[in-house]
C-alpha cells in the first residue's frame, strides 16, 4: 500500500472515530443537563478528551502530508505537538470546573429524578464506545498505525469511566445523592491522568527523545549485507514521523562508491520497509576496525557523550 494511500486510510478512519466520539460526547452531556446528575455531564466532558485526540490525529495526518519546504525543512509534524498543548491546556480548564463542581456537590448533594432511559443511553454509549475500540484498533493493526492503536488504548479508559459512572447513577436513583459529587471528583482525576499523559508525550518530542529502541534499529541495519556494526544510534520525533541517526561499519576495503551507492542504500531500504514513518537516516560510514568500532562523537566528545555502543 502506498505512503498517501495508507495515510488516506488512517485519515478516513480518524474521521469515523471522531463522529462516533462526538456523538457520546454531546449524549451524556445532555443527558446530564436533563436529569441535573454532575456525575454524567463530568464523564461527557472526559469524553471530549477522545473527540481532542481524534482532532490532533487528523491534524498529524494533513500536517504528514505537506512536504518540507525552506521555512521548515524538517517538516511540519511538531507542529501537532504545539497543537496538542494547547489542547491540554483547554483540558485543564476542564480538569479545574469539574473538581470544583464535585467537591459542591459532594457538600451540598442534591435529590435528582432519575428514568430508566437514563441507564440505557448510557449504556448506548458504552456500547458505541466498544465499537470505537474495535474498529480503531483494529484499523490500527491493519495499516500498522501506532496513532490509531494509542487512540483506541485511550478509549478503552473511557469504557471503564463510564461503567463506573452507570453504576453510581443506579445507586443515586436509590437516594445515595453524595455518591453523584463522589463520582464526578473520581471523573476528574481520569481528566487529570490524560492532561499528564499529554504533556509527557510532548515533552518527549520537543525535547528529542529516543523514539525508537536502539537495538531494534542494530537488528534491521545488521540484517543487510555489507553492513558490519551499527552504533551511536538516535531517533527524535513521533513515531509515526521520525528521523534516524547512526554510523554504519563497513569493511575497511570497501569504496566509497559502494559504501554509500549499494550497502548505505540497502540500509536505508531495509529501514523504510520496517518503520514506516521514519522521514529520513542520516547515516555516517566507518571502516570495520578497531577505531571505527570504538570511535563516534570523538570530535565532540566533551559536550556529548551519548553512549555509542
């Protein structure tokens, strides 16, 4: 399957996602305006963080598709990183109205009536949620899409948010009213856990983290014939678009020529039917001998010392 097509795919998939997300979303927010239970209008708006991730999916996805120009010769993926912190910092907002309500309503409980179809469009929406998990995960499997896979993880939480939240619904329409403000703080801190776990990834991309485990890049370098070690290895970006850098040993006999025409190309080759989203390897030749095994960043040694080996 080709690059654009796949990311077609993803990007169909993503949009399917997000409509069905939608549609949980604005159901349980409703739903708990109607019926005045906070703890249902809470877990609509942790249903929201699924509608924002699906949003920051298609914006990786378009951002994918524009190609590196002067301005941003590296591309433009980051730009869904900065886009992803604006987006935690909406959540945050989120994050604050909800504790703030839960603790209210946690002292001040109110008596709230409470219909049978209540119960059954939350479960509709549990429902629709698995569905979302199945799909989008196993779209993500099918494409080999880490996006997608990560996106569905992430509403697998929300199934077992919303189960919970039926469950103190059932007890508060028998008269345990704290239950609701109990159960809302309980939805907020779900919140708090996807602001965190939004500011870790970033913080990994904006700051250069290895994306890639080294000894899985060594694997698919070594497999190639011609090529003798591979060392000083790094991977910065996301995986679904990252950049490669390492030295590549090569016998010391070999030319130029064929260092950097057949076995660097091969390397490359190897390495792009592997990780789909790699971008680009950048990679440096030394000869296969004593030096060129121990050598790497020797010129910048004091200032990095990156482990080469």
């Amino acid at each position: 399957m080709e690059r654009e097509e796949r990311l077609a795919k993803i990007q169909g998939v993503l949009g399917v996602t997000l409509a069905l997300n939608l549609t949980v979303c604005a159901l349980k927010i409703v739903l708990g305006l109607v019926t005045g239970i906070l703890t249902i209008v809470a877990d609509g708006l942790h249903s929201l963080g699924d509608s924002f991730s699906n949003i920051i999916g298609l914006l990786g996805i378009r951002l994918a598709q524009k190609p590196p120009d002067k301005k941003f010769p590296y591309g433009y993926e980051k730009f869904e990183t900065v886009a992803t912190l604006v987006i935690a910092s909406i959540i945050s907002i989120t994050f604050f109205e909800v504790m703030k309500s839960g603790v209210e309503r946690l002292f001040h409980p109110q008596a709230v009536s409470i219909s049978p179809l209540v119960i059954v469009l939350m479960v509709v929406s549990v429902c629709i949620n698995i569905f979302v998990v199945w799909y989008e995960g196993g779209a993500g499997r099918k494409y080999k899409s880490e996006l997608l896979i990560a996106d569905s993880s992430e509403t697998k939480t929300d199934i077992f948010v919303s189960i919970a939240v039926i469950i103190g619904v059932v007890f508060i329409s028998q008269g345990v009213w704290w239950l609701d403000g109990v159960i809302t703080l309980f939805v907020g801190l779900c919140i708090l856990r996807v602001i965190i776990d939004i500011i870790k990834s970033t913080i990994k991309v904006l700051c250069d983290g290895q994306v890639v485990d080294p000894d899985d890049i060594r694997r698919v370098v070594l497999s190639v014939p011609g090529a003798k070690f591979c060392h000083a290895i790094r991977s910065r970006g996301r995986l679904e678009a990252f950049y490669l850098d390492f030295h590549l040993g090569v016998a010391p006999e070999t030319s130029i020529e064929v260092s950097h025409d057949e076995i660097c190309h091969r390397v490359k080759l190897a390495l792009e039917k592997e990780y789909s989203g790699l971008k680009a390897a950048h990679i440096h030749i030394e000869p296969d001998n004593e030096m060129g095994r121990v050598r790497g960043n020797s010129v910048f040694a004091k200032t990095d010392s990156y482990e080469i080996v």
